[in-house]
C-alpha cells in the first residue's frame, strides 16, 4: 500500500529558511526594468520582490535576470 499520509507538523522558522514569502508587489514594477512605476530611479530585485520559486535555481536564476534587467536600465539611466 502506498498511502501513508506526511503531514508537517511546522516549519524551523526564519533561522532555516532558504527563501521568503513577501516583499514588493509585482504590479508596482516595471517587468522589463523592475523600476518602481511611482518612484522613477528605484529598482527593486531579487528577494526583495514578492516572488518566490521552488528550491532548485528558481530563486537564483529570478535574483540574477532580475539584476540583469536593472542593472542595462541603470546603465542606460546614466548613459543618458
Ligand atoms: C541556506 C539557503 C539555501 C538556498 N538554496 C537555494 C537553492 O538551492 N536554490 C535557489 O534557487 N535558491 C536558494 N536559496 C535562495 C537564494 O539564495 C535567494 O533567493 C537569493 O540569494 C536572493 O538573492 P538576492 O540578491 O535578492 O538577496 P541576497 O542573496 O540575500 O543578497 C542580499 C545582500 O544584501 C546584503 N545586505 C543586507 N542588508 C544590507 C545593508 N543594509 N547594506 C548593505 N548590504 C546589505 C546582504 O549581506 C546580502 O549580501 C537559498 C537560500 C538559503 C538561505
């Protein structure tokens, strides 16, 4: 039989979590940029945005594209 039911009976919290619920709402950035849509100059990346993938790369492979994308904005922002 092959129905032995796993429930968790908890998490061990912040100090052992390797990724985060929360952070800044999608719809307020640019999804090309990640320019905050009401304050022109500020990205937001990574794990500061509420985005959150399976362990896996998922979360790296979202904080290092996030970064790209801002820092050819940054970069064009300068260049002018
Ligand atoms: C133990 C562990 C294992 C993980 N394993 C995986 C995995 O297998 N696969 C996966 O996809 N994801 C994994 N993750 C998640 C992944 O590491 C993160 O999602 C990713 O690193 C987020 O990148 P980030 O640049 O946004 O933030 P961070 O990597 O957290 O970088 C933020 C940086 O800002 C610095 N900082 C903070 N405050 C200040 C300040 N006031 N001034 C200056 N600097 C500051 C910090 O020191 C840190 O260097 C793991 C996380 C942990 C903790």
């Amino acid at each position: 039989m092959a129905r032995w039911v796993v429930s968790p009976a908890g998490t061990e919290g912040y100090a052992k979590a390797e990724v985060m619920r929360g952070g800044v709402d999608t719809r307020c950035l640019s999804s090309q940029t990640m320019e905050a849509k009401t304050v022109p100059g500020l990205y937001i990346v990574g794990e500061a945005v509420d985005m959150t993938g399976w362990l896996g790369g998922y979360n790296f492979q979202w904080a290092w594209a996030s970064a790209v994308a801002a820092g050819k904005a940054v970069a064009e922002r300068v260049k002018g």
